[in-house]
C-alpha cells in the first residue's frame, strides 16, 4: 500500500458579509465537486477553527475553515479529464486559501507521544510556513530540527509537538476551471500554487497555556539569519506563515456524512 498524503487547505474569509453566501456555497457546490475526486480521495474532513489565544491576533491567523484532503498519491488523483468546471464561489475576492501538501504521518515526532487522548484536553496550534525566498533551504530546515525545535521543546505547557516535512508539488491537485482561478498571473491563482514547506502542531490543554507559553514565557529562541520577522517564528505572518487553532476532532467527513444542503 502506498504511503498516505493530505492536502490542507487553510481558508481565510476576508468580509463577514460574505459567510451566508459562502456557506451555502460550500454545501451545495464546492463539496459536491470535491467530492467527485472519490475515491481517488479517501477522506474529505472539515474542521472548525476556535477562537484564538489572547496576543495569537496577526495576519497570518485563519479563522473559516480548514479542509483536509486524504490519498494515497495526490500526483495520480482524478485531475481535468472526465470532469466538468468546479463552481466558482458566490462572491470574489472574499476568500484567501493556502494550499499545503504533506505526508499523513509526521515526519519528525518530538515530544508527547507517551500519552493518551484521555489524559489531556487538546488545543492544537497548526502551523504551515515556507522559508524566505532565496534562503538556502536545506539550511533553514536543518536550523529547524536542530535548533529551533528543540528551544520549541521548552516552551511551559506545551504537550505535544510533531512535524510534517511538506510534499514538494507543482500545480494544483484538484482541478482548476473556472476563469477566476485560470487567469494568468492571478494573485488568487498565485496564493493557491504557492509551495510551503512545513507544516507543524504545537498542542496544549487550553488557550492560557498558549498565551503563557508564547507571549508570556517563551523560551529563548534563537533568531535566525533569513529572519523576515522579530518574533517566533520568526516569519512574517501572512506571507511566509499562515496559522489556526484546532480541536482534535473534525466537525465533519464528507466522505461518510455529506448531505446535500436540503433534504
């Protein structure tokens, strides 16, 4: 059996006036077409974001929704052929999405894989970031595992802590129609195909932890050269590192419980 990938899609509404029109849209469109990838994709999950940690407030924080997309070879899921256009949203430019490809399983596990579900409430801080263009990758990544996340270690509170060392992919895994996303040189096209290179879960038991851990008691990090921000980590929010704050739980599996909106 191959080994599982997923997609993460970060969503990001950007005018609440919108969210009516968008919901609907989701539910009676987007889903639908996602869902025709089945069963080239295994598992289509929607999570929630909760709201976020006292001084967690920047431009890299995502607050709509969070959409994972499970296969087992992203490269050779049903793409343009046999497919009509994907119906394009209610309303333009009201919604920012970073897309994200990973392994389904950590490639580094570094702290609290000792303990059980049972033994602590979980809040996960889900991280994707992609180092500053022109930086010497390899580099970066190794002032990652060797450096930064062992200071991340210390942080107080913190209960678990993994890595996924993102899929290097070109395009889009899904397929792209509608003239919006088609344009040349689109920012909303550029935004989509745009390569991260990691993405991390920091866990801890509730939002005060979080905000004791990073604003009010961070260890000392060490800030690196290709640093694009002054504060951990060290990235500018938005641009090099997107963020939300989970439940361990999804709110939905449109694989296994999707109902179309009436019924």
């Amino acid at each position: 059996m191959s080994t599982m990938e997923k997609m993460v899609i970060f969503h990001n509404l950007l005018d609440e006036n919108a969210r009516p029109a968008m919901e609907r849209w989701f539910r009676r469109s987007h889903v639908p077409d996602v869902l025709t990838q089945y069963p080239w994709t295994n598992r289509y999950l929607l999570y929630r974001p909760v709201p976020a940690p006292k001084g967690a407030e920047d431009a890299g924080l995502y607050t709509y929704r969070i959409h994972e997309n499970w296969a087992y070879d992203i490269k050779l899921r049903r793409g343009h052929k046999g497919l009509i256009g994907m119906t394009p949203e209610p309303c333009s430019n009201v919604i920012k999405a970073d897309i994200i490809h990973i392994p389904a399983e950590p490639t580094e596990d570094f702290l609290g894989a000792d303990w059980s579900y049972e033994q602590h409430p979980i809040l996960r801080w889900v991280i994707a970031y992609r180092y500053p263009e022109g930086a010497d990758k390899e580099a970066c990544d190794k002032f990652f595992l060797e450096t930064q996340a062992q200071e991340i270690m210390k942080m107080p509170g913190l209960i678990r802590f993994f890595s996924h060392k993102a899929i290097e992919f070109e395009g889009s895994a899904l397929p792209i129609t509608t003239d919006d996303n088609k344009e040349e040189g689109s920012d909303k096209l550029k935004n989509m195909m745009r390569h991260w290179d990691r993405l991390s879960e920091l866990w801890f038991e509730c939002n005060d932890d979080w905000t004791n851990a990073v604003i009010n008691n961070p260890p000392a990090f060490t800030k690196p050269e290709w640093a694009t921000s002054d504060k951990f980590p060290f990235l500018e929010p938005g641009v090099d590192f997107v963020h939300t704050f989970l439940l361990e739980s999804p709110d939905c599996d449109f694989t296994k419980t999707f109902t179309p909106l009436y019924y």
